[in-house]
C-alpha cells in the first residue's frame, strides 16, 4: 500500500510540530523516520496512523483520501514503544484482540482465530508462550507479542513507534535484525520512527531525517550519509567535523593559509567545511589542514584526536590508527577525502 | 549490645561486632514506639470494637437476636440496604466517568474538578445534608415545586436520604481510579482502537480490566461509608421512625431510650455495622495484598 503524507501541517495549541510535511512512501518499502526528540517524527507516525488529525494537509492510503478516517477504519498496525500489551489478556488472547472485536459478519471462526494467533506466534519465534500474560515476559519477547499483535489484523501498513527503544543494546541488534528478516517475509509497507541513527541505517530501505517539524532529507542510506543535503544532516547522521573556512581563488583558505581543498564555482565568501573523522588521509607535505593534538582518546579500533587548528583554536576531531605515535601537542597534518561545503559563517 | 563501645584490639574476650542497618534504630527505641502504637491502637480502636460486641450479648444472645425482628430495627436495615443500593452504583458510574474524563482528557477547568471531587472530604456532613435542606426543603421554591407538581417529597423522605449518602461518598470511587487511569494512560487504549476496536469495545475489554481491582476497592470503602453514614442523613430525614431511618440513626435512637432492652438493642446494631467494617477491612487488605501493583500508587485513605 503506498502512503502519501501531502502538505500535512499539524498544531498542538497552535504550536507547530509539522510545517507542511510531503513524503511519499512506496509500497512494501522500509522507512525510517529519524530525528532527535522534537522533531515531530512521532506526530507524523501518528498522523498515519490515525492517532492524530492533521491542521490541514491530506494523508492518503493508495488513491484514496485517508485523512478523515478513523484509526479503525483505516486498518493499520501499531507497535509502541511502552509495547501497550493488555495485561489483563494471555499472550495468544492479546494477538488474537484485533480479530475477536471484528463485526459478527467480517469475523473469522474462533477456531481459525486460534489457528492464524498460533501461526503469528510462530513467526515472531514465541512458540509455546500463549498461556503466558505480559509481565511474564521480556521487554524484547513484550514487543515481539505486540507486533504480531498488529501483524493479526492484516494491516495495510505497519507503522513502528520507537520499536526498540526501551530495549537494551544487545536485545535491539538482535530484534533490528530479525525485524528486517520479518519485513523481507510478509512485505509489509513499514514506516518506524527511531531516534537511533545506527538503527535508521542499518535497517531502513529509505530514511528520513527530520528537524523541528521539517523533513531534512529524504533518500537511501547511502545518499544520506555519503551526500547529506545540508549540514544539520551531516551533523545529525554519523560523526562529523566541521570548520569555518573562507573560499577564495577557487579553494578553501584558513587563517590565510591555503589548505589544499578545491572549491570550484563557489565565490569569495565564508563557509563551513565538513568532513567525517574516519574519512581523512595523513598528509607529509603540501597544502593541508594541520594541527596539534589536544586530546586523545580510544575509540574502537581506532584513535580519536583532537586538533586545534590554526590561531583561532579551533578544534576538530580526526581518527588516526590506535597504533600511531602521536602524543599531545604532536603536529598532524591532513587533508579529508570526502567533504562538503555549505555557505555561511556559522553552522 | 551494639550500643557498647568497640573492644580494644588486644581484649582476650573476643568481642562480636553485631552489624547495625543504619536506618533502623536500637531495640529499646523499637520497643518503645511499637508500644505507643500498639497501646493506642488497643484503647482507642480494638476496646472500643469489642465492648460493642460485649454490649450487645449483655443481656444474652436472645435479646440481642430479637433486636433483628423489632419492625423498626428491620425497616432501618432494609432502609439502609436500599440506600447503599442505589448511592454506589450511582457514584460508580459517576466516579469511573469522572476518572476517565479526568485521566485520559486534557481540558479546561480539569484540576478544579479534581478539586471538587474532593469537596465531600472536606465538608462536615452535617453541612452537605443542610444544603439539600435548603435547596429541597418545602419552603424553597425548588422544594415546593417538586411537591406540589409532581408530588416528589426529597426532604425528610427516602430520596433526601440517597442524596446526601451520594453526596458524602462522592470521591471514593474516583480517587481511586484516577490515579491509576493516569499512571496507565492512554497506550492500552489506542492500541486497541488501531487494532479495530469500537470505543465500546475498548472501554468494556481494555480500560475496565485495567482498573477492576481499584475499581473494587473504591466501592468497598464507598459501600462502608455509604451504610455508616450519620451526619448528613441525621440531618435531612427527619427521623422518621420506621421511614426515613438508617442503621446508624436507628442505633443513635434506640440508644437514647435508657430502657435495658433499648441498649442491648442499640449495640446488636452497632455490631451489624462493625463487623461490616470488620469483613471490609479483611477484604480491603486482602485486596491491597493481593493486587498492590493493580491499585493506585498512591494511598491516601
């Protein structure tokens, strides 16, 4: 089922948390809505669903104009972050909900209820757990039961509010990857909001970066990280490192040293260079950026310094290998591989 | 004692270092404030609880059994049976409709009608059964008008008595629930709407069960007060022997009869309404026992 979000405005007391929101998302596809707390990806997952009507703007599902139906009506599955589970019901009877409250006439037998309730059980790899209640249960096996809670009712679109935010790291690499393997096997259009960039990237199709209420980009992992549209992107997604530099002659200029960086096309103004810690080659001579070691210290397999750069002390950070010799106040000097440019003085 | 000081290093009497739990204080100080509590409890609560039933049996259990066929102590049981029957189911519908609407709704006026809900608590019961006397009474013209169109006496009859009982134990109930229905939220709820359930639906099968156990608990404690109510009803039933008297005043005039068999009668009915209380409080504890985690957070009764 595709989904199309068309200039959806939405206002809690008349604050905005959606200005004119547009998003196309493809049937059977994996998006992530990602942002930081605020940025109004819940409010838009929950427009979707129903949970909220939106200022003004349309949602629709397929042709057909979603916007003034209800959250029943519009036949979607939700899965929560708090999971939301009916304490009160066995795992099975919290599966089979959706279907036991179906009309008389649309209803299916108790008995194929039971069957499809087992079979979803089966998929979200619960088996023999359907005389269980909720709090018998971990908070991974908990979201596990709430999605195919949703997954019961056929939904035309599958809609993922912090699905693993409450879990712990090694539950949420394991759930990430089994959700995905979920996804692949019922093709289910997938929308999941998550604040969690890792996450985002690793499991979506498509992900889209939102701030304060505006989505920033749109695209598939790799366009996003390897060609962030503005420089919230860059900063938001992956590491990143930023400096003010100034462009003259076609290149870039700091503190009136060339730093060997090309910059076609652009004219004489100030700008901000950014480039990714990892993404820096160590340079022996020639124009480059160099700096002295303020601070070091051990991430992963790698070294993370710290240099400051030139006479305005500004510091940036740069992966080096955990073996190289540099101590502080060593001089480094490195050019990055990748960058971008983005005009203006401050970020 | 772990209040002696500690041996020095070289003592040949090996001394055994009893490890004390900073919050807690020497057994001299326990056994003080356990006794204070204890002896309070025991003069105040447990003497007086069982002089009512040794009142009661003072003249043999024969005449206190006959108290339950004297027409007038009978007409105040079923009175009070009748009042009970319609004051707590009427303030269990208002009550869970008010914790819904304040629990699940955000809308103006909503803290003063937390407020408000908590006015029968504050105001001395003699004044809830005067207004009604002033508002109802046959003298004012909402009273004359209900007399005289349709007949409907409210004060110093059966329905003066259902109000002020329903006025008094207007809180039990939702202070209750409201408490739970906001720590619960409204996360049950829309996962059953998204999943296709009316509202009905979901009220019957999602947010009922929910709130069953405190739900429970507040009608017991509703039920209690509703039976033992004194001050309000004194006031607007007249003390009609026979017609507009409840349990509680039935004992108060009984009592006041100075004959033997008046008081034997007078604590026979005491006892009725003290085992009530007894059989709530076991269900009550039973309850908070039981479902601690399914009741409100927070106590305050």
């Amino acid at each position: 089922m595709d989904v199309r979000v068309a200039n959806v405005r939405k206002e809690f007391d008349r604050f905005p948390a959606l200005h004119e929101v547009s998003l196309d998302i493809r049937s059977g596809e994996l998006i992530a809505l990602l942002g930081p707390s605020g940025s109004g990806k819940t409010t838009l997952l929950r427009l979707i669903a129903g949970l909220e009507s939106p200022t003004s703007g349309a949602i629709y599902f397929g042709d057909e104009d979603a916007s003034h139906k209800s959250v029943q009506e519009r036949n979607v599955g939700f899965v929560f972050q708090s999971y939301a589970l009916f304490r009160n019901m066995t795992i099975l009877e919290n599966i089979s909900f959706g279907l036991k409250v179906r009309p008389r006439a649309i209803r299916p037998p108790a008995a194929e209820i039971r069957r499809r309730a087992l079979e979803l059980l089966d998929l979200v790899q619960l088996t023999g757990l359907e005389k269980r209640f909720p709090n018998q249960l971990s908070g991974g096996q908990r979201q596990r039961v709430a999605l195919a809670r949703a997954l019961a009712i056929e939904p035309r679109v599958l809609l993922l509010d912090e699905p693993f935010g409450a879990l712990d790291a090694q539950v949420r690499r394991e759930l990430r990857k089994w959700l995905r393997e979920i996804h692949d096997k019922t093709g289910h259009t997938t929308v999941f909001v998550t604040h969690d960039q890792e996450e985002a990237l690793e499991l979506a199709d498509r992900l889209v970066v939102m701030s304060q209420g505006r989505i920033e980009q749109v695209g598939n992992p790799d366009d996003v990280y390897d060609r962030p549209a503005n420089p919230f992107v860059f900063g938001f997604i992956g590491e990143s490192s930023t400096l003010p530099v100034e462009v003259s002659n076609g290149e870039l200029w700091i503190g009136g040293r060339a730093i060997g960086i090309p910059a076609p096309g652009a004219d004489s103004s100030p700008a901000q260079l950014y480039f990714r810690p990892h993404d820096v080659e160590l340079v022996e001579d020639g124009a480059a950026l160099a700096g002295v070691v303020a601070a070091s210290r051990r991430v992963g397999g790698t070294r993370r310094v710290e240099l400051e750069i030139g006479g305005q002390k500004d510091r940036v950070e740069i992966d080096l290998p955990f073996d190289h010799p540099a101590g502080m106040k060593t001089r480094i000097a490195f050019r990055p591989k990748r960058w971008r440019l983005f005009p203006g003085a401050t970020a | 004692m772990a209040d002696t000081p500690p041996a020095p290093a070289v003592s040949s009497r090996p001394e055994r270092i009893v490890f004390r739990s900073p919050v807690t204080e020497a057994r001299p100080v326990r056994l003080l404030l356990i006794g204070i509590s204890v002896a309070v409890l025991g003069l105040f609560l447990v003497l007086p609880l069982v002089s009512v039933f040794v009142q009661a049996v003072n003249l043999g259990l024969g005449p206190a059994l006959a108290t339950f066929s004297d027409p007038e102590a009978v007409s105040a049981i079923w009175l009070t049976l009748l009042v009970a029957a319609i004051a707590v189911p009427c303030n269990l519908v208002f009550g869970i409709a008010a914790a819904w609407a304040i629990a699940k709704y955000r809308f103006p006026g909503r803290t003063f009608l937390v407020s408000l809900i908590d006015l029968p608590f504050s105001v001395s019961p003699v004044v809830a059964g005067l207004v009604y006397v002033l508002l109802f009474g046959p003298f004012t013209p909402l009273g004359a008008w209900l007399l005289a169109d349709f007949g409907v006496r409210i004060i110093f009859a059966v329905p003066g008595v259902v109000m002020a009982t329903i006025f008094v134990t207007f809180p039990f109930i939702a202070r209750e629930l409201i408490p739970l229905m906001q720590d619960q939220g409204t996360g049950d709820e829309e996962a059953a709407l998204s999943l296709g359930a009316s509202g009905w639906q979901t009220f019957w099968r999602v947010t009922l069960p929910n709130v069953k156990w405190a739900l429970l608990y507040g009608v017991l404690l509703c039920n209690a007060r509703a039976m033992g109510e004194f001050g309000a009803v004194a006031v607007i039933s007249g003390k009609l022997r026979g017609e507009t008297v409840t349990v509680p005043l039935q004992i108060e005039l009984f009592y006041q009869e100075f004959r033997a068999l008046a008081q034997v009668s007078a604590f026979s009915l005491a006892a009725i309404l003290a085992g009530l209380a007894l059989v709530t409080l076991v269900i009550k504890s039973w309850l908070e026992w039981r479902y601690a985690d399914q009741l409100a957070a927070t106590r305050k009764h």
